[in-house]
C-alpha cells in the first residue's frame, strides 16, 4: 500500500550545493511527474517522464535534470541549488499519460536552500 | 497557454454550512477538470473531476459544476465537516497539459 514514496522529506541546503530527490511507485504506473508547490501559486509541473524512456520539460524545468531510472523510479536533480528553489516538491504518477487521468501523489519533500 | 485562477484563496465556514470554490480558466480546448485535496503535511489527492461532455457530478456531499460557455467550474461542499478542512486545487487541462489553480484553504470552525 505504498503508493509513491520520496526521499528525503526534508533538506537544507547551501547555494550552490547539489542533491537528487528520489521517487518511487509500486502501481505499476506508466507515468511519472515532478511538481513543485510554493505559496500562492498551487502546484508547477518541472518535468514529467510520459513512459520509461522518455522525459519532458514542464512549466518550470530551469535549474533541474530528472532520469526515469525504471518503471518504478524517477528522479529530480539540483545541480547547483538556488534560493529560488526553496520550496515544496512533489513527486507524482499515473496509470496513463494524457492529462485526463488521476495522479498519485507522494507526501513532499520539503527543500530549503540557504 | 492555460491560466486557471482559483478564489477565494482562503474561506472560513461553519460546521454543517455550505462551501463553494470556483475555478475559471482561458482555454477552450481544456476538458478534464479535476479537484484536489490537500490535507496537512500529505500530498495531494483526487476527490472529484468532470469531463467537459457533462454538467455536473455529484459524490455524496461533494459536486462539481462546469460552464464551458463561461469557461468556469465550481467545487460545492454540503454539510461541512472539521474533516473537509484543508487545501483544495482545481485544475484544468487536455491531452497535452494540465494546470493547477493556486489553491483555496478552507476552513470549518466547530
């Protein structure tokens, strides 16, 4: 009954710093999102992964790198952590990829960078 | 591209009143208009959605409205309940995207 996990729920960084947040999916789902959550501007698609093998930039993807690892396994990259990039991110996924279908939320990981 | 704006942005209601959030948005291709629920520390979750072929969908106390004329869509609550507090997203999109309005944080006092 896991769902979507991510790792880590918490994390503070430095500018400059790198980290890699890591998501998984037990559903069997074909598709796999990378959202980000800040105040007032409800939920930002970075990058969304339509099937194993493949990635797409969303909305805000600047400053980040995703590598769908598996079916199972998506993964967003900070290369070089900014302020702006503080904020709330949540990994997501679905059983098919056009937009018309229920995603599955993680619980968040909530990144700060100092 | 898609613009959804969401109000209000916060709503304070009394327990067992009603509580209605409206979305609209600009593109009139959308046609998948979901709502989401966001309890505290927990990521968020699919309580509703309607397809643009129909006008309204009902869940136990939860529907939703869609005007496609008007281009806006209506989340309505009945009988609230401390539970229902929480964040609440509505979104709009079609096969190549899906854009999330800001959110509503609602409130049920007891």
């Amino acid at each position: 009954n896991a769902g979507v996990t991510q790792t880590p729920k918490f994390q503070v960084l430095k500018t400059g710093q790198s980290m890699t947040l890591q998501c998984a999916q037990d559903m069997n789902h074909n598709s796999m999102y990378w959202y980000r959550q800040d105040p007032g501007m409800g939920l930002r698609l970075i990058y969304y992964s339509a099937s194993e093998g493949t990635t797409d930039k969303g909305e805000v993807p600047n400053g980040y790198n995703v590598s769908r690892l598996n079916k199972r396994e998506f993964s967003l990259r900070l290369e070089s952590a900014a302020p702006s990039q503080t904020s709330v991110y949540f990994c997501a996924s679905s059983a098919g990829h056009r937009w018309t279908g229920e995603l599955f939320f993680g619980e968040g990981s909530r990144l700060t960078v100092l | 591209g898609e613009n959804v704006e969401q109000h209000p942005s916060t709503l304070s209601v009394q327990e067992g009143d009603s509580a209605v959030i409206k979305c609209t948005y600009s593109d009139s291709a959308s046609n998948y208009f979901p709502w989401y629920k966001q309890e505290l520390g927990k990521g968020p979750q699919l309580i509703i959605d309607i397809r643009s072929n129909v006008g309204e969908k009902k869940d136990q106390r939860i529907a939703v409205t869609l005007n496609k004329t008007a281009k806006h869509f209506s989340l309505h609550i009945t009988e609230t309940q401390p539970e229902d507090s929480a964040v609440y997203f509505c979104a709009a999109g079609d096969g190549n995207k899906l854009v999330f309005g800001a959110g509503t944080i609602l409130r049920v006092k007891s």
